[in-house]
C-alpha cells in the first residue's frame, strides 16, 4: 500500500469550484493507486472571520472556547471534500481531530502534536482510497479541541507523513520556492530543490513558504516535502536534506527583506553574561521576539543592540528599566524605520567569498549596514527601509538569484 | 444541586448581540443557586447557508458527510456562548456530541437519540455551573456524526432533561403557544398552560411552536417543558400532562391552518384491507407524507381518498398505477388548491358539541367541506383555500380562542 499525505491551505479550498478542483486532483491520484491522506485547511478567509466573531464576544475571548470555535473551519472544509470525492466516485471520508485522536500538548491556540494513533488510518484505508482530516488541530489529555497556531495545518501534515514515514506535498496559491518574493521581483527564480536548512532561514525571513514547525519536523525525520500549486500543474519544490550530488549548488539560494524593525541599543552597562540572560529573559517573558542581537565590548562595559519589530515597541522601555534597575549611568537608544535584508544558502558555508559580494551589493546601494548578523548559512544585515529595494535588487543581480 | 436544562433557538443566538443577552438571561438562573445544561441551535441561517454550500458540491451530498458539515453550526455557537459566559465571570464550558458521547441510532440526517452519558455532566457541575451543549446531532456506534434532523435541538434538550430527570425550557423568539398564528390573527390568545397531547396536535398542523419529537419524548418521561422567548420577560407556556385541577378547561384550545392541500380519491377499487396496505405502503417508500385518509364502501368496492403536499405531486401517478396494476376500471382524480382546517384540545374529548359548532362555523364563512378527519382531541376540515381565513375568523369567534 503506498501512501502520500497531502496538504491543502485555505486558497485552495476556498470555494466550491475550488474544491472540486482539489477533489479531481485527488482523484487523478488515487487512479495511478494510491491511498492519500488529504490534511485541509479552512475555507479562504473563515478562520479570520471566526476569530472577528469571537473578539465581538470579547476583546480576550477564552482560549479553550477560541480552540473549540476555530476547529470548525477545518471540519468544514473536510466535510466538503469528502462530499466532492464522493461524489465523483472516490471512496472517501473525513474525519476530525477528536475522531483521529491526534493527541496535542495541554495548551490552547498553539498546542504542539504530541502523537497521532494511526491504527485507525490503515483500518479504515482497507476499504477507503482517500482520508480527508481536518488539519491545525487535535486534543488533549483533558478531551479538549486545541489548535497548534498559525499555520498549523502544514504541521498536522508533516506529523503524519513523518508518523506513517510517507511524503508529503503541501499545496497552496504558490507554484514552489522561490529565490525572493516573485510577487515583488518578477525576476525571481524557482528552486526545484531546496535544503530544510535553508527553508527554516527563509521562514524566520518571512518568506512564508511553509510555516517552520512543519519543516522543523520534516527536518528531523527526513520527511519527503514537496510544495507545489492546487492551481496549476508546474512542477513544484522539493524539500531535502542534501543538494542531489547533480545539481550545481549556488551560493546563495535567495534573499528576502523584513519591514518594519526598530533597533534598540544600549549603552554602558556592565559586561556580565548573568544581566544578558537577565535582560532577555524580561523581553521573553513578555512575548517579545528579539532578533539580530550585537554585542560590543568596551573594557568591562558593553553596548548591546538588538532588533525588534517596530508593531512590538509597546512597553519595551519599560521592560528594559526593569532588567536594569539596578544600575545608573546607561543609556538606551531607540532608532526605527529600518529593514532587514537577508540572504541564505547552504553553499555559503564553503565559500568565503560571500561577504564581501554581499557588502559590495549593499554599498553599490548606497546604504550603510547598522547592524549585521551572520550564520552557517544566512546573512543579515540592517538598513535604512527606503534603501530595502535598491539593495535587494543588487544582491539579485550580484547572486544571479 | 438543582439543575435545568435550557434550550436557545436560532434567533436567540443569531449574532454576537443576541448571544450576549442569553448569556445575561443564563448568569441571572447562576446567581439564583442553578446548575444549567444550555442545548443551542446554529446561529440564525447557519445550518440554511451550510445545506447550501452542499448544494454547490454535490446536488445529493453524501448523508454522512453533510452531518459532519452541519454539525460545526452548534459548535460555533456553543463556543460563542460559552466564551460570552465566561466573559461575564460565569464558570462555563462548551462540549459538542463526540465529547459527550450523546450516541444515536446510526442513520444519518435524521438519528434518534439512544443514550446520553451524565456521569461527565455531573462531574463537570462539581466545578462549573453551566454546561453548554451543541443541539441536534449525537454519534452513532462507528463513531460518526449525526444529525437529528429539523428541530432536532428541542429534542436534544429534552432527551437531557428525561435522563436527568429535571425541568426543560425551551427558548425561541415567540414568547409562548397561542390558540392560533399570533402573527396571522392578532386576536390569538396565550396558552399558560397546554398538555402534550394538545401540543402534539399543533405541532402536526405545522404550528411550529415545538418540536414533535421532542413533545414525544416529555410525554413518555413526564418531563415539565416551559416554553418562552428569549426576547422578553413575558410569561411563556407551561406544557403538562393534565391541565391542572383549577384551571377552566377550554373546549378548543387552538386552530390553525395548513396550506397546499391536494386532494386524491380513487375510485372503484376492490375493498380489501391488503390492497389499502399495498398503496400506503408504496406512498411510505416514497417519502410521500400521506393525511386525511378517507375511505367509503360501495358494495365490493371502495372509493378511497387522502391529501398529500401540493409540492409532494410529483410521480403520484406513477407511484398509484404501480399499486393497481392488476385492476382495471378505476378512476383516479387529482384536485389541489385546498387548504386544512384543525381545531384541537383536550376538552373535545368530555364534549359532544363541539363537532356541530365546528361545522356551523365552517358553514358560516361559506365553505363546503372536501373531506373530515377526527381523533379524540383533533377535528379537521378539507377546504377550498380561498375561504380558509374566512373559516379561521368563525372558528376563533366560536370558539373564543
């Protein structure tokens, strides 16, 4: 019995039209004998609109209720797709998370899948060809519904393949992984293959290919990924762990740009390993992500900067006193407007060379890094956000991206 | 601990508004000492708008997948419920049929509730004062969902009140039962108090205050039912087995009209108790809901007549000739345009007068009768549709409804 998971992401189920189309997809599949799980997302724009509903309820809606809510999105989608199979003769049938026992940690709207009991899929794959199962959600110890946030349901699928060691294809409105955003640089090129590595950079990029758990588990249990489009039949990406021994690496396999960064510094504190702990902790604690941190010795001081996102400025000087209450003599600068250019590629790692080429882009751009950080196989580097686009289009052209 | 059952419609939960007020009306019953089990229907047209996006899929969408598709309307709002609850400091919690493990019969689109398991009720009022609960569906042995079909939420609440054996108050947006359609005849009246058999007759006549499976169920279990809005404040229906002792019985205690009446006789075939069971039998086969059956001997041979729906028409014909093939001779008429007359209640039972007071009336607006039925507390009256108000306006003078 060879069996594939596959995903499908709201746009591709967003309409009945839209899902028919999915269902004849399926159905050509199941024709060359294959048994498919099929992991669907909410219709288009549901879930938005039913978290909208839930914040008219209340501006802090319960997250169990929140959980119990938003997983109706999915179970629609599932039921209609069976229904879609059905109909044109497929042996199909749908299930939810409750009915699968995909079992989650304890924590409402960002649960973690703890197991998947899978004796019930290949129970039932005796008599069906296609399971469609509601993905971003299980239950836990308790009997609740949870869902695993944000993207979730490319997770529910890579668990499964990785559970039942089958690939996995994961279909959205995007034809495959591209060099940098093909929406904003038509030049953009596709990568038919790409690293997990580099896929797990280009995610915290904000690429958003494919939501990074997903491919943090694919990683780890060399999970056979490949993202391709419901919409067309183009060949697609896949996802490994090494480069086929054929294929000419390139140094750089793309480059992306994150808006809106504020670059916090601070000056003349103690130069102690215990306060940058201290101070980190504070900001994790209250859901800060900090980025492109930089540390700079002078004698036993240090000046220490970091990246936030300008939306999350809210309280953070606040919550910078509070890790340095005890000290006098600092001072702190908050500078914004800035982005962040990146460029990633596993062949980084054996070539010095990129460094250069990479400054060389920037300043041929005529912008000044802030601040640069650097990777195995990543590089970033901090610039004003009017000179973001004149900078990627020299690393396009500089790394034939 | 001292627990009800309470039931909110589709109107009641309609939007975020409205389900803010049923959670108010619910905190109010907590602060009095309650326990509350609160059964919701679908928010307003939700389960309309699901039915419809079937359509789109499929124009005979698979039954099991159409009760996985309708049963997220109740999820949603008994998430939205809960969350409302919980909002206003009320210790509330949502469960759906699988968490319960309300188990039905395995048919789909129309189960009849088997069972219901309170041990996780009782066990979950130990801590939380309202349970809200997701109407009109259960699971069935294989595990799958099920619906209960149209109303199927009333039955819900009551089939939890017989088990818990407590009180059941069913919430809609009309503030109680009337002797007839308080929107058609404005001079109705309000019932305080009807007995189920009376509600039970209403409800055939498409009265649509109640559920008539759910009116079943309260009167095997005795089950006290109180019926009210959830608009207002307004004294609703108390629906009993006997009408208490002090309470003047009226003879008649609603009328109501049922529209699209057809009206089939045949004529001049055998009277034979077989051939009567073969053609019912064939119309049951076809879905087709068959009323007022009539039949007259003449010698050897009956002529025999009934209604059925005007929209019901469809392959009658077929369907008849198909029972009779084996005769020759016999005539089959067809006449619609009619509409049903009914009075109904309990005092009829204890009072011949009120048959001829019936007719009189009925005479009185200038209407010749098609066709009569009686039971012990029913009489009804076929029609021509053009004088049925005119029939009605007789009857409630007659009758001071």
């Amino acid at each position: 019995m060879e069996i594939v998971v596959q995903k499908y992401g709201g746009s591709s189920v967003k309409d009945p039209d839209r899902i028919k189309n999915v269902a004849n997809r399926i159905k050509l599949r199941v024709k060359e004998g294959l048994k498919l799980i099929v992991v669907v997302s909410a219709m288009g724009k549901t879930t938005d609109n039913l978290t909208k509903l839930a914040r008219e309820i209340s501006p802090d809606p319960d997250p169990r209720e929140l959980d119990m809510l938003l997983s109706t999105g999915e179970q629609i989608s599932a039921a209609l797709l069976a229904m879609a199979l059905k109909d044109m003769g497929v042996k199909a049938i749908s299930f939810n998370a409750l009915q699968l026992n995909i079992s989650t940690t304890p924590e409402h709207n960002s649960a973690r899948i703890v197991d998947i009991n899978t004796d019930m899929i290949f129970e039932k794959f005796s008599y069906y060809d296609v399971i469609v199962i509601t993905g971003f959600q299980g239950i836990n110890q308790r009997g609740d519904i949870t869902t695993l946030g944000r993207g979730g349901s490319d997770t529910s699928a890579v668990a499964l393949a990785a559970k039942l060691n089958v690939p996995c294809e994961i279909y959205s409105d995007v034809d495959g992984i591209y060099t940098c955003d093909p929406r904003l640089h038509p030049e953009a090129k596709k990568h038919f293959y790409i690293t997990y590595d580099e896929i797990l950079e280009m995610a915290a990029l904000g690429a958003k290919v494919l939501h990074s758990r997903a491919v943090e588990i694919a990683k780890k249990y060399k999970v056979q990924l490949y993202c391709a489009s419901s919409f067309t039949d183009e060949e697609g990406t896949r996802v490994v762990d090494e480069l086929p021994e054929w294929l000419e690496k390139p140094l750089v396999s793309g480059a992306a740009i994150s808006e809106n960064q504020m670059k916090i510094t601070v000056f003349n504190v103690p130069r102690d390993e215990n306060l940058l702990a201290r101070i980190f902790k504070k900001l994790s604690e209250n859901n800060l992500n900090v980025d492109m941190i930089s540390m700079v010795p002078t004698g036993d001081k240090m000046a220490l900067s970091f990246t936030i996102l300008e939306t999350h400025k809210k309280n953070i000087e606040e919550i910078l006193r509070e890790s340095l209450n005890e000290f006098e003599d600092f001072n702190i600068s908050y500078d914004g407007e800035y982005s962040k250019i990146s460029v990633v590629g596993v062949g980084m790692r054996s070539s010095p060379g990129v460094a250069y080429r990479f400054f060389e882009a920037v300043a041929r751009a005529g912008a000044k890094p802030e601040l640069v950080t650097t990777s195995e196989i990543k590089m970033s580097c901090l610039i004003p956000k009017e000179k973001a686009n004149d900078v990627l289009k020299e690393i396009v052209k500089e790394f034939n991206l």
